[in-house]
C-alpha cells in the first residue's frame, strides 16, 4: 500500500511542528525521511503510525483514510532505535506476539516465527531471552517481529543508530533485502545520509518540519536545490556567485576570484546564487589542465585520512574550498604549495541562494 | 488535552483523584478545620492554656532533636567505613536494613523494657552486683530506643551516597596537595551533605511521629503523639477539637520538615556527582579490629530485641513476673490455639491491604507516567500527603470523618485496611513511578503497533516488566502493613486487635511473656515472605528501598 499525506498539520500544544506537509510515497517504496536532530523526522513518522494526532490535513493507506484510525488498528510495523523487545519473553514470544493478537494459534505461528527468524538469520535463538543477544541480533529479532504480521507499511526511526559502524553496514543490507523482498512500502528515519543514500529508492530532506527535496538518492546528492540539501548531503563548497546565463544549460558565476561556468539547478532565475562545488569533484595540480577550467590556488593544509587526502585551498581574498584527492599519491601537495585547481562545468552547480 | 477526556485513561485518573480526595484529602481537612470549628473555645485556645500541651510540644521537638543528632553521629561514621573500607564481619553490616524492617517499634520498645525496664534481666543483674542504673522511662528510654533503630535510616541514605561518589574527585584533590585525610573532609563531605541531611530530617520526622516507643517509654512525660492519642481516646469521635488540634500541630511540623528538605534536595541536585566509586580498603590491625568491635556492637544492639522476644516467647511467667530460666510453650499455645484471632486478623487485613495497595499504586504511578493528563499531577500530590501524616495523625482524621455520617466505616475491618493503605500509599507511588520511569515508552508502542490495543498492553507488556518490582513492593508493603500500630489502635474495635495492638495491650498489662510470643510470631510473619522472595524468587527486596 502506498502513503498519501495531504496538508497535514501536527503540533505538540501551541507550536506547530509540522504544518501543511504533502506527501506521495509509491507502493513498495523504501522511503527515507532524512534530516538533522530536531526537524520533525521522528514526528512525521509517529504521526504515520498514529501515535501522535495529526492536527490537520489526512493520511491515507491505499486510499484509505486512517487519519482517525488507531494505531493498533492501522497495520503497521514499527522497528526502534531501542528494539523494544519485551524483555520477559523470548525471542519467539516476541516474534509470535503481533499473530496473537491477531488471534492466530497453533503450529502456524511456530512455523511462521521459524521462517521470520531464520529470514533475519537467527533461527537457532528462538528460546533465548533478548538480554542475552547482542544488539545486532536484538535489532534483526525486532525486524523479525515487525515483519512477521505481514504490515500495510513499516516505519523505522534511527533502528541503526544504537549499533557499532560495522554492523550498521550489516543490518542495512538485511533490512533493504527484507523490504524489497516482501515488496513493502517502508519509510526509514535518519540522520545519516550514507544509510539514506545507499538504502533508499526515494529520500526526503527534512527541514524544520518541511520536505525540503524530494527525490531519489543520485538526485538528492548531484543536484542538491538549497544551500541547506547541499549541506546536509555530502560536503560542499559554498562559495556566493553573481550569475550570468551561458546558455546551453549553463551559467557563468562569478564568485570575486574568478569566473567559472557551472550547471543550471535554480528554480527562478537570479541574478545572485550559490556557486555549490563537491570536494571529491575537484581536481589539484602542479599545471593547468586540459578539459578543465583551472583557477591558481595555494595549498594551506592537508589532512592525510587513508583513501583519500582532504585539502584546505586559498583561492586569494579569504576564499577557501576544500578538495578531497582519491587515488595513487593523493597526498602528493604540500601546505604552502602553488597548484592549479580544476573544475568539470558538470560537476559545479549554482543554485538560488 | 481536551482528545484525553475520550480515553479510558482519564476516567481512570478522574476515579482515582475521588478516591483520593474521599480518604485523603477529606480527613485531612477534617483535621485541620476540626480545632477551630467544634463547640466552646478553640482547640488553639485550649492548647495555648494547658501547659502539659505545650510541653509536649517542647518535648518533642527536644526529643526528635537529640535522636536526630545521635542517629547520625552513629550512621554517618558507619556509612563511611561499610562503604570505604573492609573488615573483619562486614558482612553483618549488610543486615541492618533487614534488621529495622522486621522488628516493629513496639516490640523494639518492648525488649527494651524487657531487659533495662525497672523489671529488666540486665537491670536486676546489675542491682545484684551494686549498680543502679537510671530509670529506662523518660529520656534515657526514649533517645537510647530511638536512636538505635532509627540511626539506619541515616546509614541506609549515606552509605549509597558515598558509593555513588566519585573517587576521582578526591584524587584530584590530592593531586592538587591536600592531604588525603583533609581533601576527602573537603571535597567529600559537601557532596554527600545533602543525603546526610535529608536522612536526619527523616529521622526527625519518624521521631515527632513515633507511637509505640512514646507510648510505652515515656511514662509521664507528655510528648505530642502520646497526648494527642490520649486525647483521642478521651474525646472520642464525636467531640474532636483537641485532637485535632494536636494533630494538626503535627502536621504543621512535618510539612516545615519537609519544605526544609525539598530546598535541601533542590540543591542537592547540582552536587550530586556521579562516577566510579572508590573501591573498599580493608582495615588491619588494630584499626580493623577497633571499627570491627564497634560495628558488632551496635548491631548486637539493634539485634538485641530479636534475641530477646525468642527468650521472652518460651519463658515461664507468672502475671507480669518473667520466670527467666524455666521454659514453656504455653505462651505460644495461646498465640495459635486459644487467642489467634489477632493472627488472624493480622493476615488478613495485611494481605487485603497489601493487594489493594500494589494494584492502586501499580495503575495510579502508571497513569502519572505514562499517561499523563491535567489531572495527573494532583493525583501524585495527593498520593504523596500521607508522608506527612504521622499514624495517629491519619487514625485522628479517619476516625473524625468516618464516625456516622454517610459512610460509618468506625470499627469496621474497612477502616483498618484502609489506614493500611493510606500509610504505604507514598512509597508504593515512589516505587511504581521508578520502575516505570525505567520502561521505554517504546516497549508499549511496540506492543500497539503489533495490533494490540491500549489497555491490552498495560496487562500483556507492562505489567510483566513490572512484576519483579511489584513482587518487592508487595513484600515491603506486607512487612509494613503488619507492623502498623499508630493509625489501626485508634480506629480498631473490640474482636479486631491485629497482633502489634494485641503485643502494645499486653505490654500495657505488663505480661511480657505473652507479648513476646505474639511478636515471634509476628516477626516470623514478616520476616517469611521476605526470606521466600530472596530464596525462590531471588528477589532483593532491598534494592528498591
Ligand atoms: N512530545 C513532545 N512534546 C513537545 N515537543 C516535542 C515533542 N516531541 C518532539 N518535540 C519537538 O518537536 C520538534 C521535532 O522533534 P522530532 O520529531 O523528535 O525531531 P527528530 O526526530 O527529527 O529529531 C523538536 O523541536 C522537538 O523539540
Ligand atoms: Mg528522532
């Protein structure tokens, strides 16, 4: 089933938190709603499955209407950042007890708690209790439960947060191959834009209670519309730019030090702008290069970081970008040096401001 | 807000607020209207006029004052060396808690009396060899008794504030060229103060309030529950200016108490430094010998009572004269064969108290918690009043409001389950907020998501998370429920004494061998549901004091 929200309004007494939020999240779809602490992530979701009362607008489940609905009648499915097992009972208690409630008995549950387990990769732990598994394992018996009942839609907030980097990477691979497999429309809060953007068919970047961009990871990350989506998803150089349309999809920006022709992703045209350029886009060398347009810059740091070196460049007059080097001798500059760097007009954007 | 009317939990909040208001707050202001409202002068007129009044008034306050000194010269030392240092016989340190909780205040007075009493073994030894000790009523009775049980509290509250604080401050300290005996003085004592004065302030409230110990060991020296009591049973229920008006003397001075301590708290919340606390030193030598000794000592001391109502249970008597030395089981026999109503009665009204007060505390804390509304808030204000009231206090306000009247509970077993209740109210509140402020919101939502309703959760979820805890409560509310004195002596009728108001009328008689049997047994009705949660359960019942 899909989500359709429309015009929702949510407050916790006076203040609005969200206020006219639409929303169109395709069956199937795994949806990630993806912003800093405090924008409304956890709301927007809460919301979603009925914990929190929507103060306006509606909220639809494949066309039904469950603004007013319940949360224990909406069929949903919910994995914490803090697993919420039930401590007193097994793991196969826990995975059984949404098919209880639905009244289901007998050998069924047992063989239906038996598949989810073994789906998630613990099918030898049903007797345990959950203090005595790992917090990976808790997390992968919680998504077991929240699968099992077979929900119209599954809302996850921050379920990788509490977990140590490597299994992060782990579980993400579980939980997308879980979703994809039972073709589930999901939607997934974080604050991690590499769990958004490796994990998502659509991301939406929150900001103070509003979806600032809506569109699919390569978009969101390629052609970010704000300064702030820019921001937020991956590094970024923002450098102020006048602007002058070049044509062909294209614009010169002039951002004081020198001029440089970038792609077009305003909305409005104006004559002010972001001149918006991705560390890992730039180039660095001893010379001007062919195919690029090259601007003269001093280096005036470098931090060696393993598969790549990040670099602190002068443009002259106070204007710094960083540039991140990948491959072999990507440390190869020393601070103080005099290098040229490169820009591709397809990788450099402007934006409205 | 106005969506929380629809839900069952506001109605819920709504009846426990009525019930509340009914049992707590009406008696209360029944009290405290009582003394200006009845016929002829004023209640305050009267207490103004009569100097035995005032004295007690004075001698109370003198009396909570010394035992609240002396309680904490002996626990504050105690928590520091329990809680920084090892020594031989430590582990009996560890029994105190247990050793204040499973011996009622009226039995604790009794063998006091029974061995420093006019009649007592230890008096009598001592006469025989020369040596006439001060009369035990009055004063030396009074702060000896009262600072050897209420002296735990004080070591209770200090001994986990110093575990909880943190050693690396004091090391810094040092560090910085205080002498390691100075910086722990300077840097330790300002941290633990606020938990050294809010257990003193305790102390002087349970000493202001105390009963079974004022009543048996002051003779003729007024003190504020005793003439209050006294005046209760003069005025009766019908005419009850006078007692109320002590009580409401009373009342005023635990509410200044605990204002004192709410400011003490406040600030303590900036001190409270949480870390790594330091690990035990032992003590050898002579030192660890010496704080040994002492600490044997004073726990020889609080077991003293134990010991001898076992002797006092099997000694022959004749009337009041103990026949130390010659043994019978007669006393018991009366206990369980030709009196057991008080037995009886005590397993009864205990246990339909204590189930009454874990199932309203279990639902009122979770609705304060989890379910909170505009009404919310005054219910846990109100469930915390009775802290306030002292037994008798509480047995003033419940006999004057329910005497007649549209609901004359007077001298029914209602009204002592009832007092039962109110009594436990505050700590099983306590109890039922802590270990719900220790379940995730989340654990519930789970459960909702999964298609389980509200009201399902609590039982399926909640309430089996809660159940170590309300297994623990159960207990404690039991062993205090059974013990209660104050409050079920004043509104009890004929045919319905419990086995403490059966111990204090038999020590009132000065049959003491009978009275020891009934506190055997009494303590033995404590002390079992106690043992079996430790045993079976493997529940410490202590933890969550
Ligand atoms: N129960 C609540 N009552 C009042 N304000 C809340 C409550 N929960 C969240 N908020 C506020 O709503 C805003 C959004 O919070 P939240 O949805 O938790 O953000 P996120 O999940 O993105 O960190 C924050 O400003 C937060 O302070
Ligand atoms: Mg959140």
């Amino acid at each position: 089933m899909g989500i359709r929200i429309d015009d929702l309004t949510v407050s916790y007494g006076k203040e609005n938190v969200i206020s006219g939020l639409s929303l169109d999240i395709p069956e199937g779809c795994f949806f990630t709603l993806l912003g800093p602490s405090g924008c409304g992530k956890t709301t927007l979701l809460r919301t979603i499955a009925g914990f929190v009362p929507a103060a306006g607008g509606s909220l639809r489940f494949g066309g039904i209407d469950v603004t007013r609905l319940p949360p224990h009648k909406r069929a949903i499915g919910m994995v914490f950042q803090d697993y919420a097992l039930f401590p007193d009972k097994t793991v196969n208690r826990n995975v059984a007890y949404g098919l209880h409630a639905r009244g289901e008995r007998g050998p069924d549950v047992a063989r239906k708690v038996a598949e989810a387990l073994e789906r998630v990769g613990l099918g030898h732990l049903g007797d345990r209790h959950p203090a005595a598994l790992s917090g990976g394992q808790r997390q992968r018996v919680a998504l077991a439960r929240a699968l099992v009942i077979k929900p119209a839609v599954l809302l996850m907030d921050e379920p990788l947060s509490n977990l140590d980097a490597k299994l992060r990477v782990q579980i993400r691979e579980t939980i997308t191959e879980l979703q994809r497999e039972a073709n589930i429309t999901t939607v997934f809060v974080t604050h991690d834009q590499e769990e958004a953007l490796s994990m998502s068919d659509l991301i939406g970047v929150m900001n103070k209670g509003a979806i600032e961009q809506l569109g699919r990871p390569q978009e969101i990350y390629a052609t970010p519309r704000s300064g702030y989506v820019a921001d937020f998803v991956g590094a970024a150089n923002r450098l102020a730019a006048r602007l002058r349309p070049a044509g062909g999809g294209l614009v010169e920006a002039d951002f004081g030090q020198g001029r440089i022709l970038a792609t077009d992703a305003r909305e409005i045209p104006a004559a002010e702008g972001l001149l918006i350029l991705r560390p890992e886009s730039l180039h660095l060398s001893t010379a001007p290069e062919q195919g690029f347009q090259n601007l003269p810059a001093t280096v005036r740091s470098r931090q060696y970081l393993g598969s790549k070196t990040s670099y602190r460049l002068d443009l002259g007059n106070g204007i710094e970008v960083m540039a991140d080097l990948h491959g072999p001798g990507h440390d190869g500059f020393a601070p103080g040096a005099a290098v040229s760097l490169g820009i591709d007009a397809s990788e450099a954007r402007v934006i409205a401001a | 807000m106005t969506a929380s009317i629809r839900t069952p939990w506001f109605w819920l909040t709504v009846a426990a607020l009525a019930l509340l208001s009914l049992f707590v707050l009406y008696p209360l202001a029944n009290i405290l209207t009582a003394s200006v409202t009845g016929d002829g002068p004023s209640g305050w007129a009267r207490l103004f006029d009569n100097p035995k009044y005032m004295q007690a008034i004075g001698n109370t306050l003198l009396l909570a004052t010394a035992v609240t000194v002396i309680a904490t010269l002996i626990g504050v030392p105690m928590a520091y060396v329990t809680a920084r240092h090892t020594f031989p016989g430590k582990g009996l340190i560890a029994l105190l808690p247990l050793i204040t909780l499973v011996i009622p205040e009226v039995i604790a007075a009794q063998t006091w009396l029974m061995m420093l009493g006019n009649n007592g073994l230890i008096t009598r030894s001592l006469r025989e060899v020369g040596i006439r000790l001060p009369s035990f009523y009055g004063w030396f009775g009074l702060i000896t008794s009262m600072s050897f049980i209420y002296y735990t509290y004080v070591y209770i509250g200090v001994v986990s504030a110093i575990a909880r604080f943190d050693a690396q401050l004091e090391e810094a300290a040092q560090s910085l060229g205080t002498a390691p005996g100075k910086s722990r003085l300077k840097v330790m004592l300002p941290v633990i103060m606020p938990a050294i004065l809010a257990s003193a302030l305790l102390v002087f409230t349970m000493t202001v309030g105390n009963f079974a110990i004022s009543m048996i060991l002051s003779h003729r020296l007024p003190l504020l529950s005793v003439v209050t009591y006294q005046a209760a049973v003069a005025e009766g229920a019908s005419d009850i200016t006078m007692q109320s008006t002590l009580a409401s003397v009373s009342v005023l001075i635990v509410m200044a108490v605990l204002f004192v301590n709410r400011r003490i708290i406040r600030r303590g919340k900036y001190e409270i430094v949480q870390g790594r606390g330091a690990k035990p030193q032992p003590l050898r030598g002579m030192r660890g010998a010496l704080v040994a000794a002492l600490a044997g000592l004073v726990v020889l001391i609080s077991l003293l009572p134990l010991i001898s109502i076992i002797i006092g249970a099997f000694t022959a008597s004749r009337g009041p004269v103990m026949q130390w030395g010659s043994w019978t089981l007669a006393n018991l026999e009366r206990v369980f064969v030709s009196a057991p109503q008080p037995l009886v009665n005590s397993l009864t009204y205990a246990g339909i108290a204590t189930l009454i007060s874990i199932i309203f505390s279990a639902m009122v804390s979770y609705l304060v918690v989890k379910k909170p509304n505009i009404l919310t808030p005054f219910v846990d204000y109100v469930s915390a009043i009775p802290l306030a009231l002292s037994g008798t206090v509480l047995g003033v306000g419940l006999l004057a409001t329910f005497h007649g009247g549209w609901l004359p509970l007077s001298g029914t077993a209602t009204i002592i389950v009832l007092a039962y209740v109110i009594r436990r109210m505050p700590f099983g509140m306590r109890n039922g907020q802590a270990t719900l402020h220790n379940i995730p919101n989340s654990l519930e939502e789970a459960s909702i998501s999964l298609g389980v309703a509200p009201v399902a959760t609590f039982f399926r979820v909640v309430l089996p998370v809660m159940l170590p805890a309300i297994i623990s409560a159960a207990i404690l509310t039991w062993t205090t429920t059974v013990a209660e004195l104050s409050a079920s002596i004043l509104v009890y009728s004929g045919g319905r004494e419990t086995l403490p108001i059966q111990v204090f009328r038999l020590i009132d008689s000065g049959l003491m061998a009978y009275a020891s049997a009934y506190g055997l047994v009494l303590v033995t009705v404590i002390l079992l549901p106690i043992i079996i949660a430790a045993r079976v359960f493997r529940i410490d019942v202590f933890a969550l004091r």
